[in-house]
C-alpha cells in the first residue's frame, strides 16, 4: 500500500473512531526528529492504559525515499493505527520493514496491523519463541489494562526471523540488526544505522525510567548486550523507553544500574542475607528515575534468584 492511499485509511479510522471503537489516535506519542530521517517515537513511561494503547514505549522510524522501516509496531493493533497517524505527520512514505526488537507485547502485538498494510516483519527466532510462550499472558493482561482499545488485535508473528543477525537495506539506507543475546526479554535485538549514527536498542536501553529485572529478564547477559551496544559507539541512542540521547546518558540508566544492583544482592547473599531482606538494600542512587517505588525491590529479588543459580 502506498502512502497515497493515507487518506482513505484516515477517513476509515475516523469513522471507527465516532463509533467509540477506538481512542484517541497519537496523541500520548511524541514525535522526536533524530537526525536527518530518523525519528524516536516516545510513548509514556506510565503503565499501559486505554489512552496509550498499550504504546508505554519508545518505537523508531527511519524513512527513505524508497519508504520506511518502522522499529517496533505498537502494544495493539489500535496501537499501532496510533503510531501510523504519528508517523503520517512526518512523512507519506509507506512503511515497509517493520521490526521486532523483543518479545514484550508493545515489541510485536502491533505486527498485524503493518501486514495487512503490506509491511514485512523481522524477528530474531528467540524472539519469536518469547512471544509464542509469553503471547496469551500479554493478551490477558492487556485486556485487563486497556480494554476496548485491544478489540482487533491477534497474533502474528514476523514473516523474516533470523538467528544472531540480519541485515536490511531500503532507499540507500542500511540497517544491521544484531540479537546479542537475552536482556530485558530473551530475544531483544539492536538496530545499527550507520549512516546516521543511530542505534535502536530496543529494551536493552532504558533513559529517565528504571529497567524492569523480570522472570524473564536475565541481568547479567543485559550488561553485555549493552555492551555490544556500547562497542558501536552510537552519535544517537533511540532506547525502548525514553526520548533519544547519548551514550553516557543510557550507561548512565541501563549499564551503571544493572552492575550496582548485582554487586549490592552479591554482597548481601555473600554476606549470610536472605531473599526475603533483599528489597531493602540500597539503590537510592537510581531514585531519581521513574518507576523506581514500584520496581526497585522486585528487581533486586528477581537478581537474587539469578545468582543462586550462576
């Protein structure tokens, strides 16, 4: 589908809209100008609600004249019509490469909304088993969170799934995809544009809100996929949540906590200390982000779990 046919797709969501189907369309989004064709899509940092759709992240965009690569499609096929109407108030090129960067649900839920619009969706393969296992749960909790705003939305999975890396290129443009290994999800990918200094790190990079150390998470395989990222030595850094922005700021967020939180629960478990004690110790260091209240303590017995088993 070309971008010619906006217009019409516009008029369709609209009218669905007035039927009260849908919320409001971009609005939570905040449309961020990168470098020169190359956009962050910065979402809440709040959890998932009917008014974001799901879209509690940071989604990127590259547009070239032979079209787009949309990084990440959106937390519900409602979602993903609100990134498509952000994406709109920059550019009339069609998306035509959609990529996951993981298996949390705003990282693929929206896949189908870009198929049908004729997009081809990328994976890595653990990705994709992450959201084969972990799908239904989403879909469960997202109706809990969003309600109405989840009609519609179905599975699907990319149509293109790669091992460790995949490279693609559209309009001149080059984008490496590397899955360096498991982070905040087990299959979280990164997306280097050279060309523009860009990398898209997906969940691997969290700016101005604290990470989220889950069952599924693994600590100490994060920090060295940071660190692969790192290696780049990117101008620019789109993370997964939070607007784009240096290198040492997303050390700052990402690395410097994951490497405090394991060093103080080592020493604690080191020291005799229980799992039941470990949400007390300090990371006031990190208070400043946000979320800290509510993730804090949880993410320090989740890497307490971690280490009994390294």
């Amino acid at each position: 589908m070309t971008r010619s046919a906006a217009p019409l797709r516009r008029f369709a969501l609209g009218l669905v809209m007035a039927c009260g189907a849908l919320p409001a369309l971009a609005g939570p989004l905040e449309v961020q100008r990168v470098t020169d064709g190359v956009y962050a899509l910065v979402g809440p940092m709040a959890q998932r609600d009917p008014d974001n759709l799901g879209n509690n992240a940071t989604f990127g965009l590259i547009v070239t004249d032979s079209g787009a690569v949309l990084i990440d499609p959106g937390g519900s096929r409602a979602g993903a019509a609100m990134i498509d109407a952000a994406i709109d108030t920059v550019t009339d090129q069609p998306v035509r490469t959609v990529i996951n960067t993981g298996g949390q649900d705003h990282r693929w839920l929206g896949n189908g909304y870009w198929v049908d619009q004729g997009a081809t969706v990328i994976a890595s393969a653990d990705a994709v088993a992450d959201q084969r296992t972990r799908g239904s749960v989403q879909l469960s909790m997202l109706r809990q969170l969003i309600g109405d705003g989840l009609d519609g939305t179905e599975p699907v999975h990319a149509g293109t799934v790669f091992e460790d890396a995949h490279t693609v290129s559209l309009g001149g443009v080059t984008l490496q995809i590397h899955h360096p290994g498991p982070a905040h999800t087990p299959g979280d990918s990164y997306v280097w544009v050279p060309q523009k200094d860009t990398v898209f790190t997906g969940d691997i990079v969290y700016v101005g809100r604290l990470l989220g150390v889950m069952d599924h998470s693994h600590a100490g395989a994060w920090i060295d996929a940071f660190d692969a990222v790192a290696a780049l030595d990117p101008g620019h850094v789109v993370p997964g949540h939070g607007p784009a922005t240096t290198l040492d700021r997303a050390r700052a967020d990402t690395r410097d906590y994951l490497v405090h939180l394991r060093r103080i629960v080592r020493d604690h478990m080191d020291a005799g200390g229980s799992i039941t004690e470990v949400g007390d110790l300090d990371q006031s260091a990190f208070s400043h982000l946000l979320q800290f209240e509510a993730l804090a303590g949880r993410n320090a017995q989740q890497v307490c779990t971690e280490l009994e088993w390294e």
